[in-house]
C-alpha cells in the first residue's frame, strides 16, 4: 500500500493536456504551516500571492515553497 503524504502528484505541466477542469487556490498567507496544509489538500496547483499577503522575507518564502 503506497503512503499518500509521500506519493508525488503529477505535475501542472502534465495535467494541462488532460480534459477536465484543474482545481487551485490562491495563498494569501505567510505561514509555511498554511501552504504545507493546503498542498495536501488535494488542488492540483496552488499560487503564492508575495504581492498581496504579508511576507517575512525570502526564508520564508523559501520555506512556502518547499511546503
């Protein structure tokens, strides 16, 4: 039996082709808690919003992204 929290979801880039809709969100948060949560979520891509969210610098950011 596969573990699902260490299973790799495919890639943005190769659910593009396929024919239905793709499900997202938008991380209006500074919390690599928050992203870590919503990427086992189960949204097929999430985009962090640097521009409009607070943000405590690149560590952070950093952090976010390895979530």
């Amino acid at each position: 039996m596969t573990n699902p929290a260490t299973t790799r979801r495919p890639r943005l880039r190769d659910l593009l082709p396929a024919d239905r809709p793709l499900w997202g969100a938008f991380l209006g948060s500074n919390s690599a808690m928050c992203a870590e949560l919503m990427s086992k979520a189960g949204f097929d891509w999430l985009c962090v919003d640097t521009q409009h969210a607070p943000s405590s610098g690149p560590e952070q950011l950093a952090s976010m992204l390895r979530a």
